[in-house]
C-alpha cells in the first residue's frame, strides 16, 4: 500500500451503479463486505483476497487519508473513507424488491429505536430514514427505479470527522479542493474553484488593459492649454 500523497486510479470494466439478481436480497444490517469503524488494515486484506469479486472502482490515498469506491459481485456499491486508519464514512448501495422495502426500514427502526426523520412520499415511491446516534449518524434511502425494484442507499458516518477529513485530505493532495465524479472516479479541481480562480484572472486582464490604455493616453495627450490670466482681469 502506498501512503505517499498519491492518486491511484482503478477502472474496471463494470458500472459504477450496480443491479442486484432478485434472487440475490442483501442484508443492510448484519451482511456487508465492509463495515463502519474497521482498520484500513483489514479493508486491504479484503480487497486483496477477493479481487475476483471486489472491483476496485477508484482509489485516492494520502498520508492521512484513504478512499476507494467498489463493487461487489456487480450487486453491491461500497464508498468508503478512512481518516487515520479508520473507517468514519461508509456508503452502500443495491437493489431489492418493492415488498423488503417496509421491512428494511422496520429492521433499522428496531435496530437503531425509533426516529422523527422518517418519512415517505404519498406514492410510496421514496423512503427515507435518518438516526442520530450518540458517536455516528445513519440513513437511509429507498427509492422506486424500475418496476418492483428499488434502488437502496445507506450511509453510516460520524459527521464531525468528515469535515475534517476532507479538509486533511486536500492539504496533503497539494492541489487545492478536488472533486471526484461519480460515474468516472476522475479527481479534478472543485468547479466552484475553477470559477473563481477564472473571474480573478479575467479581472485581473482587463485591470492591466484598462491600465495600459491609461499610460497610451497620457502619452499621447498634449497637455491642456494654459489659462492665460492676462486676458482675464477679475477685479475691473
């Protein structure tokens, strides 16, 4: 493993959004190929181990900090983020069918206790749940993509670190702010940066035109004529 600030990109031939067998229900509670909290040591055995079915979509590492996206068995979507060897960020994704949908958010509810943010449309076609817990927080998204299937997210993070571990992240990159797209896993310089660093250097030209204008001008300009007190007598 490289712990240098380094940018290692991975590419497989699978997509990023993943398509679960109907045969094939995951388990969002007991059954995951990793886990919030483990050690970025035993995140690398697995992904060492299983090469066959963990394709590595991404991967960014620094001193401090380490990010890969994943799919397992072209079922299962993983992003997950370390700050210090330990995992504080974990997003999974699948599909199951229509009829788990209330039972998944029953299982988290009995789970995690019950919770004011959890909601669903009045077509029944979005779900989401949302636990504060005392050291981490936990959502849950469920929402109809095609038919009886439905397109499951749940994240599991502690939201005081992740701010910092972004922040840490593109310090060691020595980049400034990075972006990475979802679909290619390409990092590239935050748009908002972009733009701003554009708007500064186009102001900055048309400063340097206005002020080269204004040196031709004064140069070229003859001087106007002196007032000829004699021709005026104020006092007559």
């Amino acid at each position: 493993m490289i712990r240098t600030a380094a940018i290692v990109l991975l590419v497989a031939s699978v997509g990023v959004l993943c398509t679960a067998a109907k045969e094939k229900q995951v388990d969002f509670i007991t059954d995951g190929q990793f886990a919030f909290g483990m050690e970025l040591a035993e995140a690398n055995q697995r992904l060492e181990k299983d090469e066959k079915n963990l394709a590595v979509m991404y991967r960014v590492d620094t001193p401090s900090t380490n990010e890969f996206v994943c799919v397992y068995k072209e079922t299962e979507f993983y992003r997950v983020r370390f700050f210090e060897g330990r995992c504080y960020f974990i997003e999974r994704r699948a599909e199951i069918d229509a009829g788990r949908v209330p039972e998944l958010f029953t299982q988290f509810g009995e789970a995690y206790g019950e919770t004011p943010e959890s909601t669903q449309s009045r077509d029944q076609r979005l779900w989401y749940g949302h636990w504060m817990l005392q050291d981490r927080d936990v959502e849950l998204t469920a929402y109809q993509r095609d038919g009886d299937l439905y397109v499951v997210t749940y994240q599991e993070f502690e939201p005081l670190t992740v701010g910092e571990a972004l922040r840490v992240q593109e310090t060691e990159l020595g980049s400034g702010p990075m972006e990475v797209d979802p679909v290619t896993g390409k990092l590239s310089p935050a748009q908002h940066q972009v733009e701003d660093d554009e708007q500064s250097a186009e102001g900055e030209g048309e400063g340097e035109e206005s002020e080269a204008e204004g040196e031709g001008e004064e140069e070229g300009e003859e001087p106007p004529p002196e007032d000829d007190d004699d021709d005026w007598d104020w006092y007559d």
